[in-house]
C-alpha cells in the first residue's frame, strides 16, 4: 500500500492502539529510534548518536533510545511511517522527504532560494514556524522538532561542465524535494538514490549528476571520485533543516521532566551539528580547491536566473497543492520579507570586507 493511501484511510485509526514500552518504578522507558541515514554517515548519523547517548545519561537511564541507521531495521525513507504507526518510537531525518505526502513539510528544511539555517531556525523557533510544524504533523502522529541543520549546502556534482540550459536537457541527477520538481520542469531526470548508492550509479551511467550536502560528506561517499564539477552555491537547499519525529503517543506518555530532557538534547545536536558542518566543510573545501582535477565554480549566471525563475513558479505551485501548504508558505514568506533585509546587511558588506 502507498504511504498516500495509508495515511489517507483507515492506517490512522491504529495509531490510538499504540503505546511506548513505558517503565514504572526503576524500569527505564525504552524508545527505538531509526535515522535516514547510513552508520557510516559522519555529522548526522553523530548527531543521532549524540542525541541518544545525551537523553540516557541527562534522564539518569530512565528513558533509554536504542539507535538503528538506515537499512539495520527499516529503509532511509520509511521512518515517518514506521514513528508514524509507533513501530519505532522516533527517527532523524528531513521533512522534505515526506512532501509526497504533504506538500507542506517541504518548506520545515529547504525552500530553493529561500532563507539559510539561520533564518529559518529563526522562523522555526522565534515565530509560528514550530507551532505550524507541529500542527500539520498532527494528524500523523508524530510531534517534530528541528535537531540540527546542513546550512547551505553546494550545488552538486557534475560528470560534464555545466554552460547553457540546454546542458539540463535528459541530465539524470540525484535530488530531492522542491529542486528535483524544478530541475523537472528545466527537462532534466531527477531520481532518488540513497546515500550509500550515489557513487556505484554515477559510475554505472546510472546518474549525470548528484546533489548531496556538502564538501566534507561529499568528499567522505566519494562523489569527488566519479565528477570533476562541483558547483555552488546551494540555492535548491539554503538551509537543510533536519528533523527529529516522535510517535505523539510515546511522547505524551513521558513525564514532563523527560520532555524536557528530549526537547533540550535536541536542542544541544541542533547546535553540534550545525558547529560540525561549519568546521569541516572549510576544511573539506579548500583540499578540492587544492585539487587540480576538480573544477569548484559557480553556476552560470544565465542558469542561476533560469533556476531561480522557475523556482519561484514551483515554490507558488507546490503552495497551492493544499491548504496547510499554503498557510505555511504565507508565514514563511511574511518572515523571511522582514528578516532578509537585516540579513543581507549585516552579512553582505561584512563577508566582502574579510576577502
């Protein structure tokens, strides 16, 4: 059964039945917890590990998260429904994976030509972002927070330089959410692989192309390896927000001081991961730099404006496919109108002076 058809029928009505091991007395509560990406993954699959190995020792062993990574219990992409269904009790990974079955949860991580981590976070925590959040997942049971965040990520690697639009023609490339829907309409292929299959495709003929994160990660799955064109900047994920979902009847089971213990550790590996990507990335970037066999370069002017133009035509039109993805994007936009001009001050002019 399609997750669509699930969610839209009677699946939500087994949810009432499912319940978190809970302890009493000295018996600890026991979650299981399933990230989207692979063990091997270094910042995010860490900061998982970090979140749960914190929540053990704050809560003194009484709440215990046993951590599995992508493909150990369940695919990368079937951890909403699994946190969903309480077959797990929460998981890591990025709302716009679910956007096949909300339109809306796509802008909680990245809107293409949208706000970067800080002002998103921004909108997330300091105005209605959260609440909004929280209300659309609602339905599905789950209770989300924002636990960490790529920043701006690159643009992507490229077999072959990329010079006219003509280039996106047929180009096969690895990426998701809002991005994949405007490459799409540029007359490229977008496919999603997971992580752990990104190179074997690019050395198959499989995939032209592969978004991912960023230099250091990139570096680490190898995609330095099978393309010699990086570009950037980012503008199909400027912010990269990542999610922590939690079965709502897990926890709303919990004491209120273990509420708060999981609220402040996600907290905590929003900011370790955020930290992790910023040192390792300005590492990662100047060993390619240093490369003479990759081409670091930003994309084309000409194609920026394309992408941006039509971006601004998908992002309208992906509001549109509902109402709560429309009331979303009304308050992101109101956000971002007031915070982009204090951001583009205080950043712009202050980065030029550091050349």
């Amino acid at each position: 059964m399609k997750r669509r058809e699930f969610f839209a029928g009677a699946g939500a009505m087994t949810l009432a039945a499912c319940t978190p091991t809970s302890g009493t007395g000295s018996d600890p509560i026991r979650w299981r917890m399933a990230t989207a990406w692979p063990r091997n993954m270094p910042v995010m699959h860490d900061g998982a590990q970090l979140f749960a190995e914190r929540v053990n020792v704050l809560s003194q062993g009484e709440l215990e998260i046993e951590l599995h990574a992508a493909g150990e219990i369940m695919g990368a992409l079937d951890v909403f429904d699994a946190a969903s269904q309480n077959e797990i009790q929460c998981y890591h990974a990025s709302s716009y994976y679910w956007d096949d079955i909300e339109p809306a949860t796509a802008w909680f991580s990245s809107v293409p030509f949208g706000m970067n981590a800080e002002g998103c976070l921004a909108w997330i925590l300091g105005d209605e972002g959260l609440s909004l959040w929280q209300d659309i997942y609602r339905r599905f049971s789950i209770v989300p927070f924002p636990m960490g965040a790529t920043g701006m990520q690159m643009g992507g690697w490229f077999k072959a330089p990329l010079e006219e639009p003509a280039d996106l023609n047929g180009l096969r490339i690895r990426i998701p959410g809002l991005g994949a829907r405007i490459y799409a309409k540029l007359g490229a292929e977008p496919v999603q692989f997971p992580a752990s299959d990104l190179v074997p495709a690019m050395q198959s003929n499989r995939l032209d192309a592969a978004d991912w994160i960023g230099p250091h990660i990139d570096i680490r799955l190898g995609l330095d390896t099978v393309a010699s064109h990086y570009y950037y900047p980012g503008w199909q994920e400027p912010s990269g927000i990542l999610e922590l979902g939690i079965n709502s009847h897990a926890y709303d089971a919990l004491p209120q001081h273990l509420k708060e213990i999981v609220r402040s550790c996600a907290a905590d590996v929003t900011q370790h991961i955020v930290t992790r990507f910023a040192v390792l990335n300005g590492r990662a970037i100047k060993r390619l730099r240093d490369n003479p066999e990759i081409t670091v370069a930003p994309f084309p002017v000409k194609l920026l404006e394309l992408f941006q133009r039509v971006a601004d035509e998908t992002v309208e039109n992906e509001a549109g496919k509902s109402v709560r993805a429309r009331r979303v994007h009304e308050s992101y936009k109101r956000f971002m109108s007031s915070w982009l001009g204090w951001g583009r001050m205080a950043n712009l002019g202050y980065f030029d002076l550091m050349r």
